[in-house]
C-alpha cells in the first residue's frame, strides 16, 4: 500500500529539551494513524514538522511524496491541519468563515461560496451558516474548524487533539465526520488524549514517549504486546471490597479499585477459577466477574508507566 506519510529519524530540540529524539513513521494512504503518548511525548511537535510549520533537527519526512523542508509549499497544497483549539474567527459567520477560506487560498467567488456550502451541508451546519460563529456550540465550533481545514480538498488531514472539550455527543459526531473522510480515501495522521477515540477510529497506532517511538502496530497487536488480560471483579456488596482486593491481590498482580470494581493484570488464566474459590470460601457473593482483553488505555499505562489523563502538559 502507497504510504501518504513517511517520516524517518526525526529529531528536534528546543532549548535543552529534546521533543523528538529519532521518530520514525508510515502512514498508508486512506488510513488513520492515531499517534500516542503522554503530553510533552512530542506528538505536536511531530505534527507541526509534517505541516511545515517547523523544521527538523535532523531526519527527513516526506507527505504525499515531497519533502515537507524543500517542498514546503505544495506540502501545503496536498494537507489539512486542525489543531488542539478551534481557529475561526468568532466575529464572522460559519458561512463568512469558509467563504474567507475559500478565497484566501485564490478560489473564485463562486467557487468559495460553493464550497463553503457544500461543506456546511455536509456538516450538517447549513441551519446555522448565517449565524456568528461566536453563538455556536463547542461541537457545532469543532465541525466548523473541520470544514475549514477541509475547504481546499486535502488528501491529507492532520487532527492534532481534534475533541478536546467536547462531550460524549459532539466527539461521537467528529468520529462520524472522519471515518466519512477516510471512506473517501483521504489519510488522516490523529494525535489523541482519548484511548478511546484510537481504538474507534485508528488503523494502526504508534506510542511515544519522551520523543521516541516505544511501540506500534494494530489496536489488537498493541493489546497483546502487553501479553496481559485484566481480571475485574465486583462484590454485591460495597462492604465486601476490601475482601474482594486482598483475594485479588494476593493471586495477581496489583489491584486497583476502578468503578466499583477490583481490577488486575493478569498473565495465566487460571487465576479466574483460584479466584472465585478464594472468595467463596471467604463468604463473599460476587455481583459480576470477567477475564477480558485490555482496553488501549491499559496498554498506555503498561508502555508510559501512568493512564493518558494523568500526564502533564508541556507544550512545544
């Protein structure tokens, strides 16, 4: 398959802090690539270098075929950039916003109001296209930031922490746009916070952390890289945690209170029979019990050493 992006040995530095230290990716055309890791990983960082928007160190990366340091201006022509934060003017109207667009990147004005149109239809934005986009909602602000990265028709779309704030509702409907975008073949390189949002909607994903790669592959493959199911158990009653914990933790590995439930990493299966032995002989009444496979944000945890929402943020 034709890779869109391919980034080799990418290294930059700012001051004594280095952002990348060596990164290397593929991304193959008409797929998602969900980039990973801890805030201040160097995931923006990644981003601003494939966007043109800052020059590596050392390395080299090319976006649909040309190098993004001397080819500068047609990468441009080819990608799409939405960043952590809606950029449009809050002052004009979602129409006005892509219409300015439209015509800053030298359509006719023809050409930008048809375009503006035919992306506020397909964004479902069209009832509110005459409103200031100051009184749109957080959702209704991210679908419009969208559409604007999308006026120019780019094969490559860059979504850096593109549902940041949002609610359950507006992300499910940021997460119907893309897997729309990519059915079209466009490719979309995303960095995310949420391990959730990967799961849904990347093909393959990479995790760095302090400007290195520290492991790729499918949802699935990085699932079982960690070579560990998680054992979750629930007491029918709150009195009986406790129990349930020390049962938990003494035939796995750590256990952790989540929700209500005693959860573990687990390598052999047979610690599920041992343990539900252990409690019946402790007079505990299990109200659900499950051996499953770990979630995206288990292996973040496994890799980093600490859960997505725990990093802090470093900016770069």
């Amino acid at each position: 398959m034709t890779k869109a992006i391919v980034a080799e040995g990418l290294v930059k530095s700012f001051g004594q802090t280095k952002a990348l230290d060596g990164v290397d990716l593929a991304v193959s055309s008409g797929t998602v690539l969900g980039l990973l890791g801890p805030n201040g990983a160097g995931k923006t960082t990644a981003v601003r270098i494939l966007a043109t928007l800052l020059a590596p160190d050392a390395g080299m990366a090319r976006v649909g075929g040309l190098d993004v340091v001397k080819d500068a201006h047609r990468v441009r022509s080819l990608i799409g950039l939405t960043g952590q934060y809606a950029s449009v003017d809050e002052s004009l109207t979602g129409a006005e916003n892509l219409r300015l667009l439209g015509r800053l990147l030298g359509m006719s004005r023809p050409d930008a109001r048809a375009r503006a149109a035919e992306l506020l239809r397909g964004f479902h934005l069209d009832d509110a296209a005459d409103r200031a986009a100051k009184t749109y909602s957080g959702g209704m602000r991210r679908r419009l930031d969208l559409a604007a990265s999308l006026i120019g028709r780019p094969k490559l779309l860059f979504l850096d922490e593109p549902t940041t704030g949002l609610d359950p509702r507006a992300r499910n409907e940021v997460w119907e746009i893309v897997r729309g975008l990519v059915a079209e073949g466009v490719t979309v390189l995303l960095t995310t916070q949420y391990l959730d949002e990967a799961d849904q909607l990347a093909g393959e994903i990479v995790v760095i952390d302090h400007g290195r790669v520290i492991a790729s592959g499918t949802p699935a493959e990085l699932k079982r890289q960690t070579g560990a199911q998680v054992l979750a158990v629930r007491p029918l009653l709150d009195g009986d945690t406790e129990k349930v914990r020390a049962v938990v933790a003494e035939l796995a590995a750590k256990a952790e209170l989540e929700n209500g439930f005693i959860t573990a990493r687990v390598t052999d299966p047979a610690v599920l029979p041992a343990v539900v032995r252990r409690l019946d002989d402790a007079g505990v009444t299990v109200g659900e019990l499950a051996l499953r496979t770990s979630t995206l944000d288990e292996v973040f945890l496994a890799l980093t050493g600490h859960r997505a929402e725990d990093s802090v943020e470093v900016t770069k």
